[in-house]
C-alpha cells in the first residue's frame, strides 16, 4: 500500500523538488516513510526558522520552490516569521504542515501540537493557506501552489494535511502529470503606448526591480536602445553587469536620483514595488515624478500601490521588456547612449559623495568580497555593512546578493539563507555577512551546516550590540536601553559546533580569508571588529 504521504513526495519529485528542508517529528512521520524512496536530498535544520530562512535562501539561488516540511503547531508558529520575508521579497516557498486528526481539530482538547486556527494563523504570509480534506485533492492542491510559484507572483503557500489523512491508502487517486502554468504576457494595445511614449521621451529613467531578475537580458537590451540612465533596487542587482555605463546602480533614495527624475519626461518601473526600503529609506517623502509613469508587474494591483502609474502592464517582466524592445525597433528608435551614461556617472559619483561619511566605514570590506571572487553569491542579515551594501554594492550577475533588511527586515536570516545557497549553488562561494546580533537568533544552524558540508563563508560584523538601534536612539535623545550588554566569544562557539573561526584585522587580510574558506567545505567564521 503507498499512502498519501508518500504519494505526496511522488508528487512533489514530478515537479522536480529535489530538497527539502524540515525537522521530523510524530506527526510528519508518513512523509520520510515517502521521503526514504524519493530522489530528494534532505537538510535538517536545528529550528523551524532556519527551515524557512535555509529555503528561502535555496530558492533565491535556483528561481525553485524551496520545500519545506513541518509539524502541527509550534513548527508553524517557529515557520511563520521566515515566511514573512519570502512574502515580502516574492520568494516561491512552499510548506507542508500536518495538523491534528479530522476528527480532532478545533477541539481544543489539549491533543499534542494542537494550535487552534493554524491555516488562518499562517494565511497573512502565504499566497494561499489550504487544508487537505479528501486524499484525492492532494494531487489538485499541489497543481495549484506550483500554478502560483511558475505563473504568479511567487510567494509561499501553505498546505497542511490532517495526520489521519497522511496514512490513508492514495490507490486509486488520479495524480495527473505536473503542469507547468506560463506567466502573462502584455497586452499589445498597452506595448503600442508604452512605445510611443518612450520613443518620444527626451529624458526616460528606467527602474529594474527585483521581478527583472530572469529578464537581465532582456532588460539590457531595453536599456541600451533606450541609452536611459536606469536604477536597480536591492533584489534587482546584477540584472545590470558591474559598471555598466547607464547603471545608476541603487541610489535611488539620494539627492542625484532625486534630481534627476524630477527632470524626466518618462519613467519605466519593471517588477517593483516602488517601496520604502528601496525609494526612501531616509523617509525623505515621495520621489518627484512630474513625468509620466508606466509601471510593468506581473501583480495588477501593484501598479497602483506607493506611486500610481499612468500607464499600467501586467505581465512578466521578460514578456513585456521584450515587447517593448521589439515595438520600439520598429519605430526606428536606438539612442546613442552617451548622454545618458553621462547623467548614469553624475548619479553615481555624487551619491558617493553624499554618502562618503558613513559609507567608507564599510566599503572596503565589500571591496574585499570583490576582490577575492568575482562569482560571489553574498546572502546578509540586517547588519551596517549590508545596509551600505544594498546601495554601493555590485553583484557579478543576477539572484547574487540579497538580504533581509530591506521590506519585512528579520534578524537571524543571513546563517540560514547562505546555507540554502550553498545546498542550490555548491561550487560558488557563498559569504554571509551578518551581525553580532543578528547571528544569534539562528546561530545554531551552524550545526546544520557542518552536517550539510556547506562550506560558505560568515563575515561576522562584531560591533557589540544593536548599534544601529542604539545610535538612533541617541539620536532621538533616549538612553540606549535593550541593545545587548553582553556579547559572547563567537570564535569559540564556532569551533565548538565543528567550524574553522578566525578574526581579521585589514580588508586585504578578510580577501585572503575568503578565499581559504571556500576550499572547504565547513563554514567558516571570520569575525571583524565593527
């Protein structure tokens, strides 16, 4: 007899997952039964969070789902604050949950694991949160979360299975075959606009966001044909190679960017939210945008969300760029790109300057990523060097650096999400960059990484304490008060769960660091004196 446990990791094979993350407890037992005969690699964190983190940072690397299995209650309330970062970075996630018996859910009768509501807990951070009835609307369910994760906005979704229904016999059910759903494309009426316009701007300014990061080629064929000054948000890095000539790289919040849409007759948006963390982290209030905007997002709701857009897309990103481009080669447009690469350096150059002050402290440290690798994939926590990084930073190419301090902005991600890196990208070097504070929220995945062989890289920006808090606080006139009295001997703990520590004292020292660090493969802690 196959049971619906194991028919389920059968079907999830046919889309082709092959790893999962979870912890396995009584009530997930009928999934490892099907997990033992499946072609899938298993990575066990040592917290639900981790499982979460580990995934999202998996998913980023490949475009996949990143899987995860988890038990009834405290499993999900550990999952539900990982899923909040993917939810707000649209990041496929897909967790699988068992929940108490048919028979014994909403009862409150004290049943192990019981958490009265779990689906409506966990459906804030979900596309959709569903519970599995019937064995034979398991293979349905299924279709549908990859209907979001391949032609929707991705983001987690949550399917939890009732552990009476994880034992039943699945003869009998019909599985179907795995549907890949397209994404939409434009409609051509909305390209014939969007063309005339930008043929007929005199100053176009191009945002990338993070949905451009399949569509790089896309994009820089627009950008070239447009010769448009163009920004990337946090997410969309890379999508641009390092120095290109129109690339104002991500100093949208600064007075140069600033200045320079408030002259701009056309602005395109593609796959952004238009959000604060990207547009005003400094809550200088709203970009000028006297021009017109058209907005390209494959959410339609998004395109009147923060900045409302005068022309509205929805589409995929890669669609709609490559319509747009063709539309525009048949009106004969191909600028010459000399004029807008000059406003590009403008842009760039004095945005260094307007952060020089604080952004020095940092930069030589990421030179120091830069100079040991130039296929780097950097995964940070909400820590001062990644929030330097995410305007001053290039990455190699695209899905190469990201984060969780910008939109729903966790402490404890950076550990995890490297380690999911490293388990989707095995031969690049992985760095983590993360805090003192940061680290110890999840700081026992370090444990899963030496059992993983994940040998990724952690920058450990030890400034003791929550020194941005604190300096914000002192800032506002309040005594710094809850941000950490006491910092621990990271080198130490580090050796003790089986990794390599060491502390550097120069950036050049940091570049050889790296560079040994990636031969092996147990994470190595390189702690830096914030």
């Amino acid at each position: 007899m196959t049971t619906c446990g194991e028919m389920l990791m059968e079907i999830l094979e046919s889309y082709g997952v092959d790893t999962v993350f979870g912890i396995p407890g009584v009530h997930t037992l009928e999934l490892y039964r099907g997990l033992q005969r499946a072609d899938m690699r298993h990575i066990t964190p040592r917290h639900e969070q981790g499982a979460g983190f580990m995934a999202d940072g998996y998913a980023r690397i490949t475009g996949k789902p990143g899987v995860c299995l988890i038990i009834t209650g405290p499993g999900m309330t550990n999952i539900t604050t990982a899923m909040g970062q993917a939810y707000g970075d649209s990041i496929p996630m897909l967790v699988i949950s068992s929940t108490n018996a048919v028979g014994q859910a909403g009862l409150q009768e004290g049943h192990l694991h019981e958490l009265r509501q779990q689906r409506e807990l966990v459906a804030g951070v979900a596309a959709f949160s569903q519970t599995v009835l019937r064995p034979e609307d398991l293979p349905g369910v299924i279709a549908r979360a990859f209907a979001v994760f391949n032609g929707a906005r991705p983001r987690p979704v949550h399917i939890e299975i009732p552990i009476d229904i994880f034992a039943r016999p699945s003869e009998g059910i019909n599985r179907g075959v795995a549907v890949y759903a397209s994404r939409p494309g434009p409609a051509p009426s909305a390209i014939a606009e969007a063309a005339d316009w930008l043929a007929g701007a005199k100053s176009p300014v191009i945002f990338l966001g993070g949905g451009t990061v399949d569509a790089a080629q896309e994009a820089q064929a627009l950008v070239e044909r447009l010769g448009a000054p163009t920004a990337l948000t946090n997410n969309a890095k890379g999508v641009l190679p390092p120095g290109h000539a129109l690339s104002c790289s991500s100093y949208i919040p600064y007075t140069p960017m600033r200045k320079l849409l408030a002259e701009a007759d056309v602005v395109l948006a593609v796959g952004t939210e238009m959000g604060e963390t990207d547009y005003d982290i400094d809550r200088h209030g709203i970009l000028p945008l006297p021009g017109k905007l058209i907005r390209v997002d494959i959410e339609p709701d998004q395109t009147a969300r923060n900045y409302r857009a005068d022309l509205a897309i929805t589409s995929d990103a890669a669609l709609a760029l490559a319509a747009l481009d063709v539309a525009l080669g048949e009106r004969g447009v191909q600028i010459d790109t000399k004029a807008g690469a000059k406003k590009a350096q403008a842009v760039r150059k004095e945005s260094e300057e307007e952060i020089s002050e604080w952004a020095s402290v940092h930069k030589p440290w990421l030179d120091a990523i830069t100079a040991a690798f130039d296929d780097a994939i950097v995964v940070g926590d909400s820590t001062q060097p990644v929030y330097t990084g995410n305007h001053i930073y290039e990455a190699p190419q695209p899905r190469s650096w990201f984060n969780s301090a910008t939109g729903y902005g966790t402490l404890g991600y950076g550990l995890p999400g490297a380690i999911g890196a490293k388990v989707a990208a095995p031969d690049r070097p992985v760095i983590c960059i993360t805090g003192d504070g940061g680290i110890l929220f999840t700081i026992g995945e370090l444990a899963s990484a030496v059992e993983a062989k994940a040998g990724i890289a952690i920058l450990l920006w030890n400034n003791q304490g929550y020194k941005t808090i604190s300096d914000n606080m002192v800032a506002d006139q309040i005594a710094p008060v809850g941000c950490i009295e006491y910092t621990p001997d990271f080198l130490a703990i580090a050796r003790g769960f089986g990794c390599e520590a060491e502390h550097v004292d120069t950036p050049e020292a940091l570049t050889q660091a790296l560079k040994t660090a990636h031969k092996r493969d147990i994470p190595t802690l390189i702690e830096v004196q914030g």
